[in-house]
C-alpha cells in the first residue's frame, strides 16, 4: 500500500551542508564589499566617481552574463557550477592582499577584482535555485529559503562591523583575504553534497534547443507573464534606487556624519538586524496576511528607508540606523515570500532562465546606478544625491497596492499556473 510520504520536519543534511558552506561564504563576502570600499575611500584616495566605477563593477556581470549564464546553468550540473564559481572567485580575492603587499594595487585593480567576483556570483546564483530544489522537499521550501535568506542578512550584520575593526587592527586590504578563504570552505561544502538527480519530463527538449531557444524560452516566460514581468520591473526600479544608497552611504557615513571606521561598520551592520528578523518572519507574514498582501505590506513598510536623509553628525546618526533596520527588514522578508513562490511556480527545466532573465533586469539598472549616483554625488552632494536615489526606491514601492496583486490575498500556486508557463514548458516540436 503506498503511503503519502510526510517531509521531515528538519531540513535534510544536504541542505545543512549547503547552507554551512553558504553562510561561511556569505560573511566573508559581506565583510569584503565594506573592506574594498573601506580601501578605496580611505587608502587609495577615491571620490564618489570611483566609488560609482566599483559599484559598477560589482554588477554589471548580471547585464552582460545574465542571459547566458541562465541558459547554461539549466544545462549545467549545479553543484558542479557552483564550485567552479566558487574556486575562480577564491582566486580574484586572494590577489587583493597579493598587489597590496608587493605595493601594486591601484583602483583599477579593485575594479577588476570587483567585475571577476561579481561573475562568478552571477553563474553561482543562476545555479543555487536548482540545487535548493534537490535536496529538499517541495514542502521544505519556505524554510531553506527563510535560512538562506536570514544567513544573508546576518552577515550584514557581523561582516560590516568585522570589517571596521580589521581596518584598524590591521588593514583593509589583509582582510579581504578572509573572502578567498570562505569561497574555499563553500566549494568544499558543496563537494560533499549528493543532490537527487532529477530528469524532467522535458530534458530531451532542452537538450535538443539551441543555445538562443534556451535564452529566449527564459525571457519570453518573464515577458508574457503578468507577475514576473512585473516583479523584474519592480525590481529594476527598486535596485536602482537601493545601488545609489549602498554606493555613497560609506561616504555619507564617513565624510558627512564624521563616523569613525569602526562606527560606520556597526551602523552598517544593524541594518542587518532587521534583514535577520524578515529572513526568519517572511514563511510566518506570507501565512498571515497571504503572499500577495504579505509583499504589498512590506514594500510599503520599506518607505522607511527615507529616514536615513534625516541623519546628522552624532546621535542624529540614529536616523540611519533606525532606516536601514525597518528597510532591510521589508525588503528581506518580501524576498523570501517572493523566491518560494517563483520556485513553486516556476517548471524545474525553466528554473536557472527564469531566474537569472529577473536578477538580469533586476541587477542590470546597479551599474548605471552606481555611476549615475557617484556622479550626482559630485555635482550636488552625497546627501541630495541619497534623497534623489531614495526617492525613486520609494516610487517603486508605492505602485505594489496598484500592480497585478490588486485584490488578491495569494499568489497563483500550481497547479494551475499562468499558461504562458505552460505553453512554454510543452516540449519543442
């Protein structure tokens, strides 16, 4: 007699592994995006044009590798992308520390190290949703994400304020020797990890499409789709506001709030607090209020990220902090509502294009953001140049009430998904 068989209440050991390796991972990156800028604003002398080229950088992996990468990463072993990502990323970190000692690195280099990590971070995330989806059960979902999504956000927390204090103690450059360590420690992880293999009713298909059909069926699930055209919209507006504010609030911290090294990581960090607290609430807001009103809630409740233009030298540095807490708070608890849904919503074989066509659109408006906001921060100063980026973050959030959740208090779930998805999951003929 079969039996429904009932998902563990703890996450399978795959998924810790994973999870460890990611988190280790995580924290050694977050320490290193403060430990660069750090470096550049403090040691080689960069203005807010530099710090828009780091930005830039760091993200326009997503607009020139984003397509292809989706394409590949659904043909690819994930696991197996993922630890190539991880191996080519330890080494462009390890070079950091390198041209310091020898009394070589310049700006351009930084530069350089930013664009190589950020494309290595590119094929790991177009990869990572496929794997999640193979060692856990479908039920398990919402947790895996919270966990992941709560660990991102706790590194916020720790690597910024990590990052301040081995400035001081020792030097920025040394420290982002701890991010070549921890991709290291992640592509260990992930070499332990057997995943359950998964052949898709569609395989053949996808084997049998060209490199282009692949890009376009990701694409033309995204552009036809009412909700995920309207998520990667959302999100390209959104990032493009949030890029302004990660790329000048180092130097807002620093040359208009006069807050030394180590207080800029800590207000840094408490925003991290606040991602924590939503990583770990998203799975509890979305059964509450619904996994569409859930994410209309939060977006509004993000508007708080305004409070930040009210900061002022000494306690006024208070305003920050409480901002970037209630910010990150919404923002990271959206995200784990959204993920899980797409997962859910999304066929398997679809799963890396689809993804990595949003994050493409998402990540894509990031350069232009961050040079448009570093050049705003020259002509007008940081903190117009912050309300500027603010206000077209907040202008997003506020057409969420009026989008394709209007009324509803769930997101379509299969198994009856949009047909542009069914369509595009039918088999090439």
């Amino acid at each position: 007699m079969n039996r429904e068989r009932r998902a563990s209440p703890r996450l399978p050991r795959a998924f810790q592994v994973l999870w460890f390796g990611e988190a280790v991972s995580l924290f050694g990156t977050a320490t290193t995006a403060t430990l660069l800028s750090l470096l550049a604003a403090t040691q080689l002398d960069a203005g807010p044009g530099w710090m828009g080229i780091l930005a830039a950088a760091s993200w326009s992996p997503w607009l020139i590798l984003g397509l292809p990468a989706g394409a590949l990463a659904d043909r690819w072993p994930p696991r197996t992308t993922m630890i190539a990502s991880d191996v080519v990323a330890a080494t462009a970190a390890a070079t950091v520390p390198l041209l310091w000692v020898t009394g070589t690195l310049s700006l351009a280099a930084l530069v350089a190290v930013a664009f190589v990590i950020g494309s290595c971070a590119v094929l790991f995330r177009a990869a990572l949703p496929r794997l999640v989806t193979r060692v856990v059960d479908a039920d398990q979902l919402a947790t895996a994400n919270s966990m992941l999504y709560a660990t991102e956000s706790a590194s916020t927390i720790v690597g910024p304020g990590l990052a301040g204090l081995i400035a001081q103690a020792v030097s920025a450059a040394l420290g982002v020797l701890l991010d070549a360590i921890s991709f290291l420690i992640s592509a260990a992880c992930l070499a332990r990890i057997r995943p359950a293999s998964r052949a898709p009713d569609h395989a053949l298909a996808v084997l049998e499409e060209s490199f282009i059909q692949r890009i376009r069926a990701g694409v033309t699930v995204v552009a036809r789709d009412r909700y995920l055209r309207y998520f990667a919209g959302l999100a390209a507006v959104q990032n493009f506001g949030l890029t302004g504010l990660l790329t000048l609030q180092v130097l807002f911290l620093v040359d208009e709030l006069a807050a030394p090294q180590a207080v800029t990581g800590l207000v840094l960090a408490t925003g991290g607090v606040g991602g924590v607290i939503g990583g770990l609430l998203g799975p509890h807001i979305a059964r509450r209020l619904g996994t569409a009103r859930g994410p209309i809630t939060l977006q509004l409740t993000s508007c708080s990220c305004l409070l930040v233009l009210l900061a002022d030298p000494g306690a006024g540095v208070a305003w920050m902090t409480a901002g970037l807490l209630l910010c990150e708070f919404a923002i990271v608890a959206d995200n784990v509502i959204r993920s899980t849904w797409r997962l859910t919503y999304v066929p398997d074989h679809l799963q890396a294009r689809v993804s990595t066509t949003i994050q493409m659109l998402a990540f894509a408006a990031m350069p232009a953001s961050g040079l448009a906001s570093g050049w705003l921060g020259q002509q007008l100063g940081i903190r117009t140049a912050l309300a500027i980026m603010l206000g077209i973050y907040v202008t997003g959030a506020l057409t969420m009430p009026f989008g394709p959740l209007k009324g509803r208090r769930d997101l379509p779930t299969p198994p009856r998904p949009s047909r542009v998805l069914e369509r595009t999951a039918s088999p090439a003929r």
